[in-house]
C-alpha cells in the first residue's frame, strides 16, 4: 500500500525522454527528520504477516519528502511469489527515490541487501500507453535474491516530489486504512516547519486532533488503522461512501489554487495573429455567423482533429501543452485539447475559461481540502446569451443537438486571474434524447403466434461513436457479437435475430443499429383472456432505499443521470385490432425522486403506438423526501397499461390448415433466417422453430428439427421434445426410446414418471414399476410419485389397489387441490368407486388454484355418471379457463355426441388436431365417440 498519488492525467506524446537528476535509483541512510519505528519490538510481535507500515511525509520547501518503512512475513509459498520482487514507481522530473534499507530478517540475524551490494533495475514502463497514457514514470525493480519462506522482508525508501507546475506550493494525500486491515504497527505521519502555511483535513469520522511541535515543525502523527467504519447504503451520495485519507497542501482556498494555476493555462492559450489556430478560427467565423454553431464547430475541430495522448514527461502531469503546439502535432490531453478549444473560443470573441473537474465523486468536492489532486479532469466552461456550456475536448460526438448537455460532475473550479472559488454544474434536462429505440412489431398472424419485428436503435452523440469502429470492420462476425447482446427487452422475449444492420452518421453524430426478427407472442392468459402490458422503459419496482438503520435516516439517495431515452412501439394487432382495448392510464407524466416518465399510448387504425420517454436528472433526493418517493414509485409501479384482446378469439387450433400455414409462413420464414444469421454452435433458432412447428402442428416438419437437434446437440430437453411429437405421430415406441435417453442424460424425477407411464400404456407395466420403485423421491415429488404408481396399477388389471394409493395421499392431504384432483381424475378414468366421487371432485375444484384440470375430471366423473349436461357445464367452464387444454376438448365432444349434438365432432377434429394420440388414449379407458 502506497500514498495515493493523483494529477490531470490528460497529455501528449511518445517521444525521447530527456534526462533528469531523478534517472537513477539512490541509495542513502534515513533521513534524520524520520521517526524510525520501533522494529524489534514489531519484530517480536507474534502477530498477523503485516508487520510494519510507516508512512511519513516531510513538506519543505516546496518539495514533499514521501518516506515508507514497510516489514512483512513470508508466511507461505503465496507471500514469496507476491513479495518476492519489488517495484516502485517515481516521477523524475519531480525527484529522486533513495532507498534506504533493504533486509531480510531470519532466525535472529539480518542480511543487508543493500550493504551486500544489491541493487535495482530502473524501467521506463509505461503501462497506459494502450489508453494513451505516457505519464513518465520510471519503475524500480528488483527481485530479492535469497528471500525463503519464513523470512521478514523489510523495505524504507524515500520519494521526493517537487512538482513545477505548484511553484513553492505543495500536496500530499496519504490514504487511511481501516480495520479489519490487521498490521502490526502501521502509522501516517506529516511534517512541516512552523513558519510555513499548512492546511490539513480528512474525513469527518477521524479524529485528527491539533498537530504538535517537534523541533521547529509541527507534526501529525495518526495511528492505524483506524475503526472499521460503519456501513454506509450503497446508494449514498459520494461523500458519505468516499475512502478515508489524510489531505495536506500550502492552499488556503480553492481561490488560491485557482490563482496558481491559471498562469500556466492562460500562457499556453495565447495565441500569435495569423497563427495557424488563429486561422481555424477564422475558418469557423467565416462558415457561419451564430456563435453557438462557431461553439459546436470549434468543439468538434478539437474533438476530431486532435488525438488524445497523455504526457506527463517534464512536469506535464499539471503543465498544459501550448494551443500552438497541439495543433501541430495533434495530439494531446485534457489540458492540452481544453487550451487549444479556449484559444479558438476566444478568437471567435466567446466568452470561456478552462475549469478542473473530477469525473467520479464531484459531489464530495466542497468537502474536500482544496488541491490539484482533487481533480482528474479539465474541460471549458464558455457562456453565450446567458447559458453556461460545458466543454469537453475529450469526448466525441458533440453537435448543436447536445452543446447544451451537461456532463455528470457537480462542480468545476474556473481558472481565472486573481482566482475563482468552486463553480456548481448546474445541471438541466437534456435538450434531446441520447438514444430512441424504435420498434414495429407484427402480431397480425395472431395473439398466440409469435411477432415479426424491425428495431431500429439510434445512440446520439458520444454514445453513439463506438458504432463507427464496428461500421469500419465491417465484419460479420462482430455483427453476430453485437446481435447476441439484444436478447430479452422492450416487451419482447424469445427474441431470435434475423438480420443486423449498423450505420453511423458522421455529421449527425449518430449510430443506428437495425434488426430483425422474431420473438414470443407479446400476450399472456389472464384470468379468462389475453393481456399484454405496455411498458414504459424503467421498471420503478428496483427503487427501494434502504433507510431502516438509525444511523442511515439522514442520508440521502444518489441519482444517477443526466440522462434521456425514448421507446417508441408500433404493434400490428390481429384482426385489423378489432375488439382490442387498452385499460388504465394511457396518457401519463410522472415520476419520483429525479425521474420522470412521460407516456401516450392509443390504438389508431389497427396498430397501438406507444410512446414513453424516460428523463434521468443527477442529484439526490433528500432523506426526508424518501418516504414520498418511495410512494411515488409504487404509484407508478401498480399504474399499468394493459393492451386486452376481445373475449372471443381466434385461436391457431381453431384456424383451418390452410390458414394457418398461411398466417405461420413468415414467421417460419424469419426463423429460417434466424437460422442462418447465428453462429454455427448457436442452436436457439432451431430449436425455437422446432418448438413452434410443435405449436402449430406440423409434426412432420418439428421432427426433422428435432432430429437435428438430437444429431448436433444432444440434451435431455430435445428428447424429451423429440419424444411428444414421435407420440403424436403414432410411433410410441420410438418415443419411448426417447424418453429413456433422455432421463438417462439427465434423470430428472418428472421425466421418469412420464417414462414409466408412457411404458404402462404400451403395455410394460413391470418395467415401469421397476423404474418407479427405486426412484429417489422427496416430499415434492411424493403425490406426483403416487400418481404414476396408481395408473400404472390400474393399468395392470389392479384398480383397486391404486385407488387405495392415492386415497392414502388424500387422507394425509385432506385439503390438498392437487391430491384430490389425482383421486377424482382416477375414480373417472378406471370408471371406479363413483358413489361419492363427485364430491370429492368438487373439493379438488374448490381447493386448487387452477380449476381447469379438476373441473376436467369432474366432467369424466359425471360423464361416467351419465350427467352429460353437467359434464358439459365443467368442460365448458375448463376450456374457458384453459383454452388450449385439448383433453377436455375432446373430451367434451365425445360428451355432446352423446348427448346428441352433432357438433361435438368438432371438438374431436380440433383436439385431435392438436393431440393425435388423445383418441387411442380415452379409448384405452372406454372413452369413445358414438358411431
């Protein structure tokens, strides 16, 4: 663990590096203004591995003297390959690093590295230059020669900064570790002479107490670690979560640092007449007359025309590259691309001024002690008619549209002469969305077929750039990588990929991603009719602080933002969208806490618009506003729009062959298409259309697919799938085979019990009780278990002894829906102790929670009676719970044949349409249509 060490890191260039005094690594005895730790008594301490942590820091002078006394155990093989080679890094443009001890400690005697001679390796090791980072830090390296398991390791250096961008002025930020670090002695310690204007601060927890005198200086001395802090919610603004660490600097005020700083930036932005940054400017002016398009212009010149590099060689960490110099090589940092934007803002006569900001915790700034390291970023700060603008080099993609956008980071402190104080961003709603998504969605084939859709996804400004590079690969497979990540959304599941598309427009600075596809039918069954919900793009369930801790009441929530998205939903309804209505608010403009969400939705011509847009404001909410907020959410958590179907529909079995393969065409068209977008080992196409050939019936077509999914991807899943169709077509013995494969991929308690009964019905009743008998069966699965074993008796010729079964389960679940189900469902189905089973058939009605299957079995019961009205009543009542329950259909039309309604045949085609095997199996039980 080391000081924290922070600076503008935004610069330039790769370049030859001069030489400085810092090149070498030094080596010198301790300084005498060190207060050397007590190490033999850390050494005796039988304690945890850490042993020794010193820090001290020396301000002098304008030069901050870091110096680390640090002792460790090597406890295991672990601690000598991680403490077995030792860097540190320095800056030496700044300073020197000396070492001035390096030991090993071992059974009682010291080996003197250093004294032996040992020595390190100095690297120049620029480890950002990937995100263009050059920041001119040498590495020191060593690895310990004879370090053993068991040892003490014991380093002190020295590293000394005298930065030339802060003059006589200094900084030192030193973090402070917490409990439940454990260390033997561990200490942070800063100096400074008495004459000298220091100012230090830390976090509110910590006590720092009044330094006190040694000598000539004054001393702060902090014991470490400190308490283990209190748990802070993680939704707490910055400042409340920020690490602990000791600040000291020369500053007074953040006018004063200001006052420091500006020099160095007013220099570099002046520009020569006729300079060639002049003559861009000139260009600008000459292009248009508004100042605020000359804003935009000048902000993309930076943006485009100049590349980002770090340089922080030759005290370039603070020190900005002149405007001049930055167009000429065009490349630069922060500071360098903010100078350069400032010298053309200011040739165009715009009123502007470069400002510090930190891109993570601005919130906490006004807390903090004023110094450079506060800041990690610069950006520009003009004003035109009024309006603050907030200018970032660095970004991209900035244009009229978003000039006025203003970035998430609190406060900025303006580089003025004479000094300026901190400045608040205040923040505004965005004046455009930075992405719509747009999406036509057609249903027309039906409200249980899948949907065609067409997406068209526009990012605006920065967010938008990284589509560019994927326009410029060009390449397939990059587009199949991007495809993969539009799974689930905007009301669509099941979604499978057709084709992709990506655009970007240069001078609108906007990115376009185009699909196509299909996804699941967008309703649901509800309570006796299709529903679907209209969302809004922001689920409010998430928002839920959590303020119970006494400790926790008084702090508030942060908000992320700023930020804007719009969702716009153009669905085709069945039907021409007749008898299709919308229900609850389908106009709104809400929100809670720094959110708010506006929505119109309407059906107009058969198709429902939607439009819902979404804004995202930075802040907090206040602690005593919580409580509203959080009412406001669930407010607009219960305010739904439902999209209903009318209460007749068309159902895909209801629908003629002809028909419906005409409504399934595009949409095994799409799946094809699916099919050959997705990568070769991407099977989810193909098996969503071998489960939709399922649905509609064509059992032939969902074979072949299946058959392919067997071949190339073997699961317990395609079995079982491949399993229902080959019994639809007839060929049992075959699925049962399936089946068997498939629970012995996966033996899974459910797939066994539709083995062994498939085996009954086929006749192997002794396979499949040697199958049940030795099943491992939890209590879960114990009525299901009960079932199986129950019809597989009665199959056998032993009725009797499965009623006996299964009233066991009922007399250990007497109000059980599911257990009284089984009993009435057997009763009926072995034609079997009907006295009183109509009662019992009403309990299990009564007690489930869906009624469909128990009124199902009731129906059989009463049919078995000869209460053929009443059986119909039940069948009627189930198949408008549960539409598509093919048993009871067919069921229901062998009733009404028996009662003479011709119409029952009906029934009987539909059902068997959809479950050609439910004829052999009713007539398995007697079950039969009159001839």
């Amino acid at each position: 663990m080391k000081s924290l060490r922070a600076a503008l890191f935004c610069s330039a260039v790769i370049m030859a590096a001069p030489a400085y005094a810092g090149d070498e690594v030094l080596y010198g005895d301790v300084p005498d203004w060190v207060d050397q730790a007590d190490f033999d008594m850390a050494l005796e301490e039988n304690g945890p591995p850490e042993l020794l942590y010193d820090w001290q820091h020396r301000i002098e002078g304008g030069v901050v003297h870091a110096y680390t006394d640090h002792a460790v155990r090597i406890e295991n093989p672990q601690a000598l390959m991680q403490q077995g080679t030792l860097t540190f890094q320095w800056m030496p443009d700044k300073g020197d690093i000396t070492i001035h001890r390096l030991e090993i400690h071992r059974d009682g005697t010291v080996l003197d590295l250093v004294g032996q001679g040992v020595t390190f390796d100095v690297l120049r090791r620029e480890q950002g230059l990937e995100q263009r980072l050059l920041d001119g830090a040498l590495t020191a390296t060593l690895a310990v020669p004879g370090l053993r398991e068991g040892d003490v390791l014991r380093i002190a250096y020295t590293i000394t900064t005298d930065d030339q961008a802060l003059g006589e002025d200094v900084q030192v930020t030193q973090f402070l570790p917490s409990a439940p670090w454990q260390v033997g002695m561990a200490r942070a310690i800063v100096s400074w002479p008495k004459d000298e204007d220091i100012y230090f601060r830390a976090e509110d927890r910590i006590n720092l107490g009044e330094p006190f005198e040694r000598g000539d200086y004054l001393v702060l001395d902090i014991d470490l670690p400190l308490s283990q802090r209190d748990p802070v919610p993680r939704d707490a603004p910055t400042r409340y979560r920020r690490p602990e660490v000791l600040r000291v600097g020369s500053f007074a005020s953040w006018q004063d640092l200001s006052a420091v700083m500006t020099p160095h930036f007013e220099e570099a932005a002046r520009l020569e007449p006729g300079s060639a940054v002049a003559r861009q400017a000139a260009d600008i002016m000459a292009r248009t007359s508004d100042p605020l398009e000359r804003m935009a212009l000048a902000v993309r010149l930076v943006q485009d025309e100049v590349s980002y590099l770090l340089d922080g060689l030759d005290g370039g960490n603070y020190l900005p590259q002149a405007a001049e110099d930055t167009w000429e090589k065009r490349y630069g940092d922060c500071k360098a691309k903010s100078v350069l934007l400032l010298s053309l803002l200011r040739e165009m006569g715009i009123t502007s001024e470069v400002v510090l900001v930190t891109t993570q915790g601005g919130d906490a700034i006004p807390e903090l002690l004023p110094l450079p390291a506060a800041f990690n970023h610069m950006i520009v700060h003009a004003e035109l008619n009024g309006t603050d603008y907030w200018l970032d080099g660095t970004s991209a993609a900035t244009r009229l549209a978003n000039i006025a956008d203003v970035p998430p980071f609190f406060y900025a402190l303006p580089l003025r002469e004479g000094g300026s104080g901190l400045m608040p961003m205040e923040q505004r709603d965005l004046a455009s969305p930075q992405m719509i998504m747009t999406m036509n969605v057609d249903h027309s084939a039906g409200a249980d077929f899948p949907v065609l859709f067409t997406g068209d996804m526009r990012i605006f400004g920065p967010g938008g750039v990284p589509l560019r590079a994927i326009v410029d690969a060009d390449s397939p497979e990059v587009l199949r990588q991007l495809a993969a990540r539009f799974g689930p959304g905007n009301g669509l599941e099941g979604v499978r990929i057709s084709a992709i598309d990506v655009t970007y427009d240069a001078e609108k600075a906007i990115g376009t991603v185009h699909l196509e596809g299909v996804a699941s039918t967008l309703f649901e069954w509800r309570d006796g009719r299709m529903e679907m919900d209209v969302t809004s793009g922001i689920d409010p369930s998430g928002f839920n602080p959590d303020r119970a801790r006494p400790s926790w009441r008084e702090i508030p929530v942060a908000t992320p933002g700023p930020g804007r998205q719009r969702f716009e939903t153009n669905l085709t309804l069945p039907d021409g969208g007749a008898g299709y209505s919308l229900t609850g608010d389908a106009q709104m403009d809400s929100g809670f806490g720094n959110l708010r969400i506006t929505r119109d939705a309407r059906i107009e011509d058969g198709v429902l618009h939607v439009q819902a847009e979404n804004f995202l404001a930075l802040g907090e909410i206040p602690a005593s506003e919580l409580g509203a907020a959080k009412r406001a959410a669930r407010r607009l958590e219960s305010d739904i729009v439902s999209l209903a179907t009318p209460t007749q529909v068309t159902w895909r079995w209801d629908l003629s062959e002809e028909e419906r393969r005409r409504r399934a065409a595009p949409i095994l068209a799409a799946y094809e298409a699916a099919i050959d977008f997705a990568d070769k080992d991407d099977y989810g196409p193909l098996q969503a259309r071998a489960m939709f050939l399922m649905n509609i019936y064509e059992f032939e077509q969902a074979l072949a697919d299946f058959d392919l999914l067997v071949e190339e991807t073997p699961s317990a899943w395609a079995l079982h799938n491949r399993s229902s169709v080959l019994e639809a077509l007839g060929r049992r013995e075959e699925a049962i085979a399936d089946l068997q494969a498939a629970y012995d991929l996966d033996p899974q308690n459910g797939t066994a019990f539709s083995l062994a009964r498939m085996m009954a019905y086929d006749g192997h009743t002794a396979e499949a009780n040697e199958l049940l008998e030795f099943l491992p069966v939890g209590e879960e699965d114990r009525l299901s278990l009960t079932d199986v074993m129950a019809t597989v008796s009665g199959l056998d010729g032993d009725v009797e002894s499965g009623l006996s079964l299964i009233a066991d389960e009922v007399a250990d679940k007497p109000t059980n829906g599911t257990a009284l189900n089984a009993d009435c469902w057997y009763r009926g189905l072995f034609n079997v102790a009907l006295d009183d089973a109509v009662d019992q058939c009403t309990r299990a009605v009564e007690r489930s929670s869906n009624s469909a299957p128990a009124l199902d079995s009731r129906a059989l019961v009463r049919f078995r009676l000869g209460d053929l009205q009443q059986a119909i009543d039940d069948l009627d009542a189930a198949l408008e719970v549960a539409p598509g329950l093919a048993p009871s259909m067919y069921l229901r039309g062998v009733v009404r044949l028996t009662a003479g309604d011709e119409d029952g045949s009906n029934d009987i085609t539909t059902a068997l349409r959809m479950l050609p095997q439910l004829a052999e199996f009713y007539a398995r039980h007697g079950v039969i249509p009159p001839r």
